[in-house]
C-alpha cells in the first residue's frame, strides 16, 4: 500500500536513468524568527512551543565531511560534503533529547553568493542527501550564486529512517487485496494496515509522534539559522510545496525567495486529496490515450476490464512472480508522473494484454523501490508515518465504502484504490493526527512563486490557485504551464526555467498568472 504524492518529475527522470540567537523580529507573537521555536498555537493543531531555543542549539556549527555512499546511491563527488544537524526530538522540550538530521551541502560555485538554497523533493518521505547531486545539474544556473542544501526530514533516510517491516514481510503484504471484496478481504486488508502501524511503532518508538510536517518545519528554520542565513530561500516540490506552506505560515517574516513547484491543495482533507488525486491521474491517463489515439473512455474501460481480471487471476511474468491487480494499478500509476515514460506504458499494457505482466510489475518494482535482489527501499515507510501523524481524519469502514460509488465515477481506473486507501492508510495507526488540513496562511511574508501543471497527474493543478488562496493575498504568485507531467521546473520549457531562475537570482517577481504561450514564450 502506497500512497501517489512522491516525487516531482524531474527526480523521478532520474529514477530512470555558523547561526545566530535573538528574539523575534515582531509579528504579533506568531512568527517566530531568529532564535525562536515556534508559532502560537492555533486550535487543536500543535502544542505550544517556547519562543527561545538554547545556544546549544542555535549556535552549534556543523562538522562538513565527505559524504558516505547511502541506501542505494553511491557517495557523491568531492563538490558535496555531509553533516549532522542537532534539533530537538519534541520541540515542545527544545532543551530536551536532541536528534540528528543528515545535511548535503555544495558550496556555490561562482561570485555574488546570495546564501543557501534549501530543497526538498516531495515524497513525504523523500531523501534529500541521496536526490541533491542528481537534481544538481538541473538547477547548475541557480549554484553559481547558492549554496545547494537538502537533507533528510526526521523518520527519512539518513535521519533516523522509519521502517517498519522487513523485505519479506513487504513482498507478502503485495499480495493483500488493496481493493477488497469481500468480508475476508475486507478483515485482511485492515489488519495488514495495523500490522503496518504497530510495525512502526515498534522501530520507530517516541520518534513516531513527532515526524509531523509541522516539526520539520521548525527543523527547517533551525537549519535557515545555523547555516547562517537571515531568510529560508526554498525549493520546495510536490509534498515540499506543503512543508513550504507551512514554514510561511509559522515563520512568514522568515521568507526569502521561495519557489513551490506541483503543488499540493492545502484545503484537502484526507477524502478530499484521494478525489484530487483520482481526477489528477484519471486526466493524465485521459491524456496519455488521446496520445496514442484510443478514445480516453473506451481506452479506461479496457484497462479496468484488465484490472478487473487481474483481481481474480493474476498475470505470470519472467520474475515467476505474480502482477495482482494491486501492482497493475502501481505499475501504471508511475509512466503516468512524466510523459517520457508514456512509451513504457504502452509496452506494458500491451504485453499485460497478451498475458505476460512483467512490463507492469517491472513499472511497480521501480514505484516501489524494489531491486532486482528483492530488498526494498523505506520511502514508503517514513511516507506512511509523516502523513498519518498529520492528518486527524480517519475514515471508518462503513463510510468508506459508501464513497465507493463516487470515487467509481471520478475515476474508473484509479477510483476504488483510492477510495479504499482513505479506510487503510491510517487505520489503527498509534498515534493521533494533528489536523484536518495544514494551516498555510502567511499574511506579511515576501511573495512566493507557485507553479503549476495541467496535467499533473498527483497534484492536480486546481490545488495551485488554493495554495495561493489560502496563502493570501499578494503572498502567493501563480505561474502556469500547460503541458503533462508531476513538476514543471526543469521540463524543458524555457519559460518556466527562465522565471524561476530570474525570481530566485534577481528577486524578480513575475505577473501572477503568466502562462507560457505555444510552450515557450512568457505572457
């Protein structure tokens, strides 16, 4: 089980292929500043936090080393170094136990350096430390005048990565119906979430109740000040828009220049981004078959009819597993994030048809981050963990299934796995969320640059003009590109490039609502 918000498009290309102390700076008690922790509190979302951090924090200078290789991902080259940032586990207690966060960091590479530029690739979940040199030379405009920054949140990767079950255990649980039809199937599917959450639990310990999106955003204004630097100048992509949204709520006089790319619809509770995310990937497969001239009606009910047929008999494939229905729906899921990969798709589905599902389980595989020898990566686990501490609803079964009907109708391929994972993904999960949707308002903060894409399959591009609703006015600046794909930045359209790199090198603000005519000029 897994849930589609991930990566931004141009990361998932490449899966194929000394600060100072103070007092606040004066914002009504809610923007914390320099040397504070935290936000007031608004209702029932977190619990209040002191507003100064100990020079034990604040004041600590980080130890850069040459990186080590990690998880998967060879150590990069002798332009990046490595360190460990210290924040506090609960930052209710910030002179409590302290954590350590991985940091990657090149220094910039040119003159004029305006200071760190802070990334974070989406996922939740997502490792900075391993993603940063790959998405370097996208961004090598941007490095001549920033230090390029990214690490990995607390629970991620190299920061006291969750995981919460074994290889073996994660190939068995594929074999759970995600979309169950009976009782047995129903009772199955259930306890395996459980048995996911008490999995967690188990390995994660305290660490589990504050993993939160809120708590890496005080991770991250801590970072803006030990790496010395007055403003958070941010990229943030995919589930990062939210994390960035969320910083300018608690610290918009903290603003510098930030970009928010794929941008996630921050007034969607947990059904709400299930149906986003079921029209998002409905449209894009919409697209994908006008592409290859099938009519996208007739084209999604053959491939439910497939879908369907795999639910009572899986395909064989090369590996001698078995594609299920559930891997089938993965496995076209990922071709669907970049319009590159709509070839792929085509092989896939056309051998599926003929009887051979190893095209699609190849496509899960990589979605899931299987390698050949069988050994998993943990994204999916620090995914899990993140979101369900965030998110306080938790659909019952039987309200589940009377949404069926309309998740069916939204999206007949995509719709009743997505329907059916607002009941599993945080069902029996150990610790309660924290809110209904995150709080991004940032009345007072310097514009912020949003991007979004038509075709966006995982963040559907209405979630764009939300952002800059809930923002507010004259914060949030829209910039649109029509065209296909999880991300806009870095997908060849040098209009959108080009207003990014302007906006972040110069501090040009573009006009809200420029959309790129014919893919290439700015209007």
């Amino acid at each position: 089980m897994m849930r589609f918000l991930r990566w931004t498009a141009a990361v998932a290309a490449g899966l194929l292929l000394a600060g100072c102390g103070g007092s606040s700076d004066g914002d009504g008690g809610r923007d914390e500043g320099k040397g504070s922790g935290s936000a007031a509190p608004s209702a029932s979302r977190s619990p209040a936090v002191p507003t100064a951090l100990p020079a034990s924090l604040t004041s600590q200078r980080l130890d850069w080393r040459r990186c080590k290789a990690t998880g998967g991902s060879s150590a990069p080259g002798d332009a990046w170094r490595c360190a460990t940032l210290k924040v506090p586990l609960d930052w209710s207690r910030p002179d409590g136990r302290t954590i350590g966060l991985a940091l990657i960091r090149s220094r910039a590479t040119g003159g004029d350096r305006i200071g760190s530029l802070v990334f974070n690739f989406g996922g939740p979940g997502g490792s900075g430390v391993a993603s940063m040199p790959y998405f370097a030379t996208s961004v090598s405009a941007l490095h001549k005048r920033y230090d390029l920054v990214s690490w990995d949140p607390r629970g991620v990767g190299a920061s006291q990565g969750v995981r919460c079950r074994g290889d073996r255990e994660i190939e068995a649980a594929e074999s759970v119906d995600a979309t169950p039809d009976t009782p047995a199937e129903e009772k199955a599917y259930l306890q395996d979430a459980a048995d996911f959450g008490k999995g967690c639990r188990q390995a994660a310990g305290p660490l589990l109740a504050h993993v939160s999106t809120t708590d890496t955003a005080r991770d991250m204004d801590l970072m803006r000040q030990v790496l010395g630097d007055d403003r958070l100048h941010y990229f943030g992509m995919s589930y990062g828009t939210e994390l960035g949204g969320v910083y300018a709520h608690l610290f918009p006089r903290r603003v510098g220049r930030l970009v928010l790319d794929a941008v996630v619809d921050p007034t969607a509770d947990t059904v709400g981004h299930a149906q986003n995310q079921a029209r998002g990937f409905q449209r894009a497969l919409d697209d994908y078959l006008k592409s290859t001239g099938q009519d996208p009606e007739q084209g999604s009910r053959k491939i439910a009819d497939l879908l369907t047929r795999l639910d009572a008999q899986p395909l064989p494939t090369s590996s001698g597993r078995k594609l299920t229905q559930t891997l089938a729906v993965t496995g076209i899921i990922l071709p669907l994030y970049s319009e590159s990969m709509w070839p792929r798709l085509t092989s896939a589905l056309t051998s599926a048809g003929k009887g051979d599902g190893s095209g699609l389980l190849a496509l899960a595989d990589q979605y899931n981050d299987r390698d050949p020898s069988g050994r998993y990566g943990t994204m999916s686990h620090a995914q899990r963990a993140i979101s369900c501490l965030d998110e306080k609803q938790r659909p019952a079964l039987a309200e589940t299934k009377r949404r069926l009907a309309e998740f069916r109708r939204i999206s007949p391929v995509f719709g009743d796995y997505l329907g059916w994972d607002t009941a599993g993904w945080c069902h029996d999960w150990p610790v309660p969320g924290q809110y209904d949707t995150p709080e991004v308002s940032a009345p007072g903060a310097a514009p912020i640059l949003l991007i979004g894409t038509t075709g966006d399959p995982a963040t559907p591009y209405e979630g764009t003009r939300r952002m800059a609703e809930e923002l507010g006015r004259g914060v949030g600046v829209q910039l649109t590109w029509k065209g296909e794909g999880h991300g806009a930045y870095g997908n060849g359209n040098d209009c959108v490039d080009s207003t990014v790199n302007t906006y972040l090198l110069n501090g040009t603000v573009p006009k809200n609502g420029t959309v790129p005519k014919n893919g290439k000029v700015c209007s």
